[in-house]
C-alpha cells in the first residue's frame, strides 16, 4: 500500500470513529456511548490494566465492540529495521541512562548511511552524534538550544577526541536554515513536535539528501491550537486535532515502576475527588483543571491537597467537608474515566501514523523518496517509527 493510500484509510476510519477518541474522559460524568456502557462498566479493574498493557489485545478487544475497527491490525503493521547491531565501547556510553541506550544504539543502526557529513537535531549532549560518529566514521554538526548541554557534550567530544561540534541554536530562529546543506545526513530522534518540522521543512527548502526522523511530542512548538497539516492531502482531511487528540498519540508507554504506577493512581482519584467537592462548593457541572502539582503531594493526606488545589483556584472550601465521602465518588469516577480512557487507547496509534504520514506526504511532495519503519521495539520506546526521506 502506498503512503498515500495508507493515509487515507487512516483518515477515513478516524473521521468515521470521531466521537470515540476524541472526548475529554476526565470531564465526562458517565460513559459517552450508551451502547457500550454496561459491557465496559463490567470490566474489572484487573480487566482493564491487562488491555492497557497491550495494544494489540486492546485493539482487538475493540474491534469486537466497534465495526470500523475489524481491520485496524492491518492499517499500523510497519515493517521492522534491519536488525543491524555494533559494539560500542563503555566509555562512549558512559553517563547515558536506561532504555536511552538502546534507543539510541538501535537509532544509529538502522538509518541508511551514504558516508555524508552528519547534522544532530536538538542534540542535548550529543550522545547521538557520539555514537554516529564511531559508528560511521563521518564528521558531525550537533545543535541544541541550553548551552550547559552544548558545553558538556563538547568537552565530551574533545575528552574522547571526536570530530565533532556541537552549537548553540534556537532550532526555531531564522538562523536554523543555515545549519542545513544539501551534502548531508539531518537526524533528529524524538525532537518534539514543531521542531522536527522545521528541521523537515528546512530540509526541503536545502535539499538534504537524507534525512531521518524518529518523531515525538506532537503538540509541543505548535503555532495554533488546532493541528496544522503539513501535507496537500493531509490539508483536506475532515479531521481536526486538538492539542488533547494530540497528546492522546504519546499516551502509550513503556510500563512504569510500582511506586509510580500507584501515585499516578492516586493523583487521578484525588483529582476527581476534588472535582467532585468543587461540583458541591460552586454548584457546577463541568470539570475544572487544576494545575500540575508536585508528586510528592499525593504521598501526603487528600485534605491536603484539596486546600492546595483550591488555592490555586482563588476557591473557599468550607470548615467541615467530608473528605472520605469525596473520596469515594473519585473512586467511582475514575472508574469511569479508566474504560473511557481505554476506549481512546485504541486509537493513540492510528493517530500516530496519521500525523507521521502528514510529514511523509509533505516529504514525497517535494520528491523525496520515503521508508516507514519502526526502528526498535516498543520495549524500548513506543515512539519507535523511523522516517527515512533520500532526495
């Protein structure tokens, strides 16, 4: 299938689907499609954990509760990498945490190579560059906009005695445009949003004859509220996206530690517990954000941060709230929230694709010839698709 003929089906099955991904879970009161109602409402909790954790059971799971999903595994198979490895040396991954090892080793390994001089997207310290340079023998152009990165990544460079410079740069300025050249190699892995479209769009305009591009964070650097299309084809769509809808992309994650897992459990609860008090106190009917909040504060008491949270608020609680009370509607409500919640998690990759698409249709606008791949497995990240555009 072409890219073209890939987005499309995309398109037309997220406008089909509208009112099942793109709704607000925390402002809902009950779940939004009556039909689906009892059978999500049955799910246990435990039900509801297992689905999460794999979105291909949870896809389908849906497709046997929603029509247009019956062809969905279909339409997000991309082709893996070749499976290329290297030995890098501990001195040249010193200092690098985690899973980012594995991003970026997979990364260096799987994007095409042409002997071209190599420009790092929004470096940090240039760990990518590091690797690249080893890997590939070719010199490297890093940028990166906080200059304590710069300067670490080049007395790194220079510790390890690497061809290699890193500058400082708003990759957004007008300058940015002066750091592309046609004879060379543009990587940027997990740049956010309208970031790594500049350096697409900065590209095009130079010429680079290739670029690869892990994307990430879609609803960052954005100019508007509402998503704007890069592509023609895209530009057409009936399909808007918010900057929730784009966030609903990056919602897939690798699993989290205990601990973690159970203070983003309890944030959610008290969150709609206070919710549920303040639809008491200001005789309201619809969800009102409060502002993010340390993680430390939900180790602590709910009452707690109930008189935090209407602080922020400019609210007055009364002297006497029941807050075990409050507390237990939040329970039912994130019950609520979760199946509602699971239901969009069902699209976070189509989304995904679509906006990935967008930037690969922009690509072949201008001749690029592109691949699609996933460059590594989701164990290591979820935000694994590779754009590669040779000119």
């Amino acid at each position: 299938m072409s890219h073209t003929a890939l987005f499309t089906a995309i398109d037309t099955l997220l406008t089909k689907t509208q009112a099942y991904w793109q709704c607000v879970a925390f402002a809902s009161r009950e779940i939004p499609w009556p039909h689906l109602t009892e059978i999500l409402l049955a799910l246990s909790d435990d039900d509801v954990e297992k689905l999460e954790s794999n979105q291909v059971e949870l896809q389908r799971y849906l497709a046997n509760l929603i029509p247009e999903l019956a062809n969905v595994e279909s339409l997000l198979q991309l082709p893996s990498a070749n499976k290329q490895t290297a030995e890098f040396p501990f001195w040249l991954t010193n200092g690098i945490k985690g899973s980012k090892i594995a991003q970026l080793e997979s990364f260096v390994m799987q994007t095409a190579e042409q002997n071209l001089p190599l420009l790092e997207w929004c470096a940090g310290k240039g760990h990518l560059g590091r690797l690249y340079h080893f890997a590939h023998k070719v010199p490297v152009q890093s940028v990166e906009i906080q200059p304590q990165l710069v300067a670490q990544g080049q007395q790194l460079a220079q510790q390890f005695g690497l061809d290699i410079k890193l500058a400082e740069l708003d990759v957004l300025s007008e300058r940015a445009a002066d750091y592309l050249q046609q004879e060379q190699h543009a990587v940027a892995l997990h740049a956010c949003g309208g970031l790594h479209q500049a350096l697409i769009k900065h590209g095009v305009a130079k010429g680079t004859k290739l670029m690869s591009i892990s994307p990430c964070c879609y609803h960052l650097f954005q100019q508007s509220e509402q998503y704007v299309a890069m592509s023609e084809i895209a530009k057409q769509s009936q399909v808007t996206f918010t900057a929730s809808d784009l966030k609903l992309a990056l919602q897939e994650t690798v699993t989290s530690g205990k601990r973690i897992s159970r203070l983003r459990e309890t944030e959610t609860v008290w969150r709609l517990a206070f919710d549920c008090l303040l639809d008491d106190v200001l005789e309201k009917d619809s969800y009102l954000p409060v502002p993010s909040a340390k993680k430390a504060l939900f180790t602590g008491e709910f009452s707690d941060f109930c008189t935090w949270a209407a602080k922020q608020k400019n609210i007055t609680l009364p002297a006497q709230i029941d807050y075990a009370a409050y507390l237990a509607q939040g329970k039912l409500r994130r019950q609520i929230t979760q199946r509602i919640e699971l239901v969009r998690h069902g699209f976070r990759r189509l989304i995904e694709l679509w906006l990935v698409l967008d930037r690969v249709l922009y690509l072949e606008q201008f001749g690029y010839r592109v691949t699609l791949s996933e460059f590594c497995e989701k164990q290591i990240t979820p935000r694994n698709i590779l754009i590669q555009a040779k000119a």
